[in-house]
C-alpha cells in the first residue's frame, strides 16, 4: 500500500507537548493538562475533556460570550488552533464550579513576532497554575478570560468582596500578579 494513501493517526497531546516545546523553545510547563481526564482531539493541535467534545467549539472572539454563559461543567481544552492567516492562539478553557476560564492566546499567524508570542505565552503558561492554585483556594468563583489581548478578569472571594477589571492574562504574568494582589493583600480590593 503506498504511503500516501495511509490514513494518518490523530495527533495525540504527547504530540502538543513536541510541537509547543519546538514552537516556544522550552517544554510546556506541567500542571496545565489534568491528569485525571482523558484528553481527545478536537483539530489541529487542540484536545479537550470528552465534555468539551460534546459542548460545542468556542473558537473565536464572537464565542466567548456564549462560553461564559453555556459551557458545559467539565469542559476542558487546550492546545494550539487557527484560522486564516492571522488569526493563531494557545487555548485553555476550563469550567467547574469555582471558575470559567477561556484563554486565546495570541501565537502564530503570518504576520505576528513569533519569537515575542512565544515569550508571552510561555510566560502566561508558568504563571497560570500556581495563580488558579491560589484562587481556588481563596475564592469563591473566578472568571478569567483573555481573548487575543481583550481581558476581563472578575473574582469572589470567599468573604463575598468582588474585584472586577479589565486586565489581560500576559499583563497579569508579567507583573506575576497573586490573588493577594487583587485584594490588597489583605482582602480589601486595591484603589490604584
């Protein structure tokens, strides 16, 4: 049989690991992926939880409304997806009771500093698990969104205080911002 004619295996998330640590320069850093679901493809270098499956793909800016309001409980994906020529983002989506999370972003594209994206993004990336490690435990529910720059941030704390803005995820990174951060260090909201 000639190899052309073969139908090619799906990628797998071993598979994001190569491709995110060739593209960015620096392996993806652990704790991203849960470890207790199984990860199926959904195109490109995008996987997601077997919820995420059956929800429906929140892809592009016009979606993020409907996943803030619809996305199903369990709903998890992550990995690289694009369209166009411009249009290229890292995504992590993430639902459970405590939070909404949709992440885009922005990598690749034909016109885009891949070098400055990757620094971005990786950066987003190690500062993202110890940020929802804390907020999980000093929140009652958190929304996270970034979407190609466009952010809004909004947390509950546990004492019912919420602090609202519109403040990207590579910002947040950059200044490695903390739950504490965002309540004054000592659960009152900050005033600058």
């Amino acid at each position: 049989m000639n190899s052309r004619n073969r139908a090619t295996s799906p990628p797998t998330t071993a598979d994001l690991l190569a491709s995110y640590a060739e593209r960015i320069g620096q392996p993806m850093p652990h704790g991203l992926i849960p470890t207790d679901l199984e990860m199926q493809w959904m195109g490109q270098l995008l996987f997601g939880s077997g919820v995420a499956l059956e929800d429906r793909p929140y892809r592009v800016q016009p979606d993020v409304d409907d996943f803030l309001l619809e996305a199903i409980e369990g709903h998890f994906a992550i990995g690289f997806w694009g369209h166009g020529i411009q249009s290229h983002a890292f995504y992590i989506q993430r639902v459970e009771p405590w939070c909404r999370i949709y992440l885009r972003i922005p990598y690749g594209g034909i016109y885009s500093d891949h070098q400055a994206q990757a620094i971005d993004l990786h950066r987003v990336l190690l500062w993202l698990p110890e940020f929802l490690r804390e907020a999980r435990s000093k929140c009652r529910h958190l929304k996270l969104v970034d979407s190609m720059g466009d952010g809004q941030l909004r947390v509950e704390s546990d004492d019912g205080e919420v602090f609202e803005c519109h403040y990207n995820a590579i910002k947040m990174a950059s200044k490695l911002n903390r739950m504490s951060d965002l309540f004054g260090g000592n659960g009152t909201a900050p005033t600058h």
